[in-house]
C-alpha cells in the first residue's frame, strides 16, 4: 500500500501513518490483484452515529474497471451492518472523478469552506439507510 499511496497523493506514507494514528474505529478495504494491492478505501468513526470517508483510490492502471466503486459499496454495506446512520466526506474540485462518484452513489453536498491552506473543500454525507 506504500507505493499505491505515494503514486496516488504524491505524499509520503509516513504522513499518512502520523495521521491515522489517533484516528478511532479505522476502517480499511483492500482491492487485491493477486498480492498487488491495487486500491484501499479508508475511514474512522465520528461517533456512533456517523462515519468518515477518508482517503481511498486507485492505482492508475487499473482505473475505469470500477474499483473505486465496488470499494465504496464494500464500505457502506459494512457500515449499515454495523448500525451507522451517516457517512460523511470531504473532497475537492481537483479530485472531480471521487466528486462525481459520490453523487453518483447518493452523497449530498452539504457544506463548503477554504481551509487554513486556501484550499476550497467540499462537504458530502450520504444517510446510509438499511
């Protein structure tokens, strides 16, 4: 997963490691091809109501196959099962295709701010109903 999450944030995983660190209840979904890892899907609990999507995606070469999708549909389904009523997101503009997937699969916009960076974000939950 080292090299799958450097290719796809361009950031090194030990930044990644500091920050999951005191993350609660984390959450992580694997797409393998053969021993490759060749996406994840990663999240932690809010509370015991509400669950954040955090960071997921792709290898390149295999994008367009529906990974990303089958990987969020993975993720849901656990969380329904285990009694969580919201999942929340943020996202970007640059990140478009994980923008356009939410909507796809039923998340709302519900918020937007710019960050200390001057990055402007964009909030999304989706009520996971059973």
């Amino acid at each position: 997963m080292k090299s799958l999450y450097s290719a796809i944030f361009k950031s090194n995983i030990e930044d990644f490691n500091n920050k999951i660190k005191d993350k609660p209840k984390i959450l992580f979904n694997i797409a393998l091809d053969g021993n490759k890892v060749i996406g994840f899907k990663s999240g932690y609990e809010l509370n015991g109501d509400k669950f954040y999507s955090w960071l997921g995606g792709v290898d390149p070469s295999y994008r367009k196959q529906g990974i990303a999708s089958k990987l969020m549909e993975q993720q849901h389904q656990y969380l329904r099962e285990y009694g969580y009523k919201v999942i929340q997101t943020k996202t970007m503009n640059k990140w478009r295709c994980m923008l356009l997937l939410n909507i796809k699969y039923g998340f709302d916009v519900t918020e937007t701010y710019t960050d200390e960076k001057g990055l402007h974000k964009i909030i999304l939950e989706k009520k996971l109903l059973n």
